[in-house]
C-alpha cells in the first residue's frame, strides 16, 4: 500500500443514516401523485391531480421522484450532513407539487436540489478525482439545466433531452466505475459512445420533426449514441458477469440490464420518429397512448 | 457462515489473529458486484489491541458508492461474535485509492471475467 496520495478518512456511516426512511416516504408520495396522474392521461378512471400536477407529472418523475433516490444515494455516499440539503430541497419541492403548492414553489426547491446535487458530486471528485465522477457531476448540472428550463415555461418535448441526459449519465458513471474490474484496460465506453450520449442537452431546444420531414441530424446522432451506449455492456460491464449471481447481486443486475434493454428502446424512438415520444395528452376521452404529457395538456 | 473456527477458539481460549479475522470477513459481501471485500481488496488492515478492540480498515471502490454504511454494520456483525473481540471499530479511508489491477484477488479477477 505505497503511493499515497490523498489523507482523507470518511465519515462514519450507519446503515440507516437519519432522515432516509423520510425522505424515501416522500419519494414514493411523488411516485404514486405521478403514476395517477400517468394513468389519468391514458384515459383510465381515476381521479385527475391538481392543476401543477397535471402540467408537471413527468418533470416531477424524473426530478422529484428519481432525482430525490438519486441525491438520496449521493448523500448518503459522501457521509456529509449538508450533503442532505440535496434530497430534502427536492423531496420538499415534490411534495409541493403533489399538494398543488401556488407558485413555483415546487420547481424552484427541486431546483435547488439539482444545485446541491452538483456540489456534492464536486466534493466527491475533490476526495478521488475521475472520469466516473466527471460524468456523475454532468449528469447533475443536466439536472440542474432541466430545473432551470422547467421553471422557465419550455415544454418538456423541448427540454427531455436534457432529463434523459441526467438519468443516462447518472448510470453511465455508476456502471463505468464498476467497469474497471473488467479488465479490459478501458475505464470509459468505446470511442464515440459516451459523447452522442451526452449530446442531447447540446441539442435541446429545436422543435421535433414533424410527420414528412427529415429527421433532424441531432436526433439521429443522439439516438445512435444512445443505441451504442446501451450496447456498451455486453463488453466492459460486470453485469454481464455478475448476472450468473445470486440473490439481490443477480436481482439488481437483472433490473441494469433490463434498463439497458429500454434504454435501446427509447433511444431507437428518436431516429425512427423523428422525436422523442412526449406526446401531448387530451384528457380521458381522448387520450391515446401517452406516456407523458407537456406543460400544454392541461389547457386542451 | 463457517463458524467452525470461532468454536476452536472458544474452546481453547485463544485469541484469532488478523489472518483468522480476515477469513471471517470472507462473508461480507458486496451486493452490487456479489464478492467479498477480501477478495475485491477493499479490506486495507485488520488488528485486534490487547483490550479486544478489533479495528478495520477498509475502503469504498469510489468514493462515491452508497455501500458504506451497509459494509460498516455487516463487518461489525461478522466479528461482534468471535470470542475476544468486545467491540468492532471500522474505518472508511481513500487513502491509497482503491486499484482492481493491484488490489483484487485473481479470484475476484477470475470471477468477474478479467482478462488481465
């Protein structure tokens, strides 16, 4: 053990920190207030939310929902207590919405959450720095960009890139640390996958194809790196050993690869498309199929 | 859990050296990965003081992994048991930072796939 270079000791951890089990409880209040409102635009009887809710449900699935598990991981990870402010600004700005707060009240919290996420990600890379926790680190700024719009009025089929960006990139970093034990030599994606991954926030912001025109060059470049990145495992991620485990080791792999799977999906939607699949929802008469609904689908 | 050579040591009254707590800790697991933090070389020093103090010194494969905690108690649970020992005292350090071409056990390396 020679070669030191760094003289940090970690905080004490504690299997079940405080405030965890609260800030999970509030996770899954989100969850079940964006799943109603979900099943709401499919056209199913149940009863609609308040009016933010119907407007921001997908926001409030991406930032709030996942946003608060993964700043909760985060957090729990550095050891910090100020680390907490990242879960508890975005589980409180969630819970906002789910109770039809005035204002942007919701959107401004969870934004604040995306900005405290960033810095504990330049903490952690301050501790060990890294190309995994360089992409950990843009996968929240993408966050943090997603809040800004959000609260700004742009219609999610603007700005899904960038919250594809923060959940692409947040498994991307996760699974290239654990691609070192590999050894493959490579800690990082084939050249040319990670940058198309990460292209969508650079694209954010022209209108989707519409029926008959030409698939805009972003799309397709963003969709094939997507593609590529979803194919990154079958090479240099341990899920594809750690797969022939047992118990929860074989469960949470079966979970990543069945994420890979989708993300393949998804990430096909685009080329073929022309657009990402936001469409906007009509209520329950007459709502087709939509997995999402922009800020425009309470007004109709 | 082999506790075979936990009942040694109670019957002779002896006391298990690092080798044999290191053994022990064998059965801590990494869920994400499905190792032991011996074989993935996240287990940095292990000695037992004369008043029974068994102090652990480990690390994380990133500073950024969540699994501290969950480490902390399945060690302290492990050990919490061998005659002897009257606390668990495990430390969390970066300090080298942990390297799988240097610190994994061909084992490890096997099971995971590397070619090196």
């Amino acid at each position: 053990m020679t070669g030191l270079r760094v003289g940090l000791t970690a905080p004490a951890r504690h299997r079940r920190p405080a405030w965890v089990p609260q800030r999970i409880a509030t996770a899954v209040v989100m969850l079940f207030g964006g799943l109603r409102e979900g099943l709401f635009h499919l056209g199913l009887p149940v009863p609609p939310g308040n009016g933010t809710l119907s407007q921001d449900h997908g926001e409030l699935m991406v930032l709030g929902f996942l946003g608060t598990l993964i700043a909760l991981s985060a957090r729990v990870a550095l050891g910090e207590t100020w680390g907490y402010l990242a879960p508890a600004a975005a589980d409180a700005g969630g819970l906002a919405i789910v109770a039809g707060a005035p204002g942007e009240v919701g959107q401004a919290l969870i934004g604040c959450g995306g900005l405290a996420l960033v810095a504990i990600f330049a903490a952690v890379h301050r501790i060990q720095p890294s190309l995994h926790n360089v992409v950990l680190a843009a996968a929240a700024l993408c966050r943090f960009v997603s809040d800004g719009l959000w609260i700004a009025g742009w219609d999610i089929s603007k700005f899904v890139p960038w919250l594809v960006g923060f959940l692409v990139l947040t498994i991307a970093g996760e699974r290239l640390e654990l691609s070192r034990m590999t050894g493959d030599g490579c800690s990082s994606p084939p050249p040319g996958c990670l940058p198309p991954a990460c292209s969508p926030p650079l694209k954010a912001g022209p209108s989707p194809a519409t029926p008959g025109e030409a698939v805009p060059p972003g799309i397709r470049i963003t969709g094939a790196g997507l593609i590529a990145l979803s194919l990154w495992p079958a090479r240099y991620d341990i899920a594809c050993r750690t797969i022939r485990g047992h118990g929860v080791t074989r469960y949470m792999t079966a979970a990543l690869l069945t994420g890979y799977a989708w993300l393949a999906v998804a990430a096909a939607c685009g080329p073929t498309w022309g657009r990402w699949p936001t469409w906007r929802a009509r209520g329950p008469a007459a709502a087709p199929a939509t997995p999402n609904c922009t800020r425009s689908s309470s007004a109709s | 859990m082999d506790r075979g050579s936990l009942d040694l040591f109670s019957l002779v009254g002896g006391r298990p050296g690092p080798d044999a707590l290191r053994d022990l800790l064998r059965d801590v697991i990494d869920p994400e990965i499905g190792i032991n933090i011996v074989d993935l070389g996240l287990l940095y020093d292990i000695r037992l003081s004369g008043d029974g103090v068994a102090a652990i010194r480990i690390t994380l494969t990133t500073p950024g992994c969540p699994l501290g905690g969950y480490l902390t108690d399945a060690i302290d649970d492990t050990l919490q048991d061998v005659p002897s020992v009257s606390s668990v005292d495990v430390q969390i350090v970066w300090d080298p930072p942990w390297d799988p071409d240097k610190m994994m056990s061909d084992w490890a390396k096997d099971q995971l796939g590397s070619d090196r």
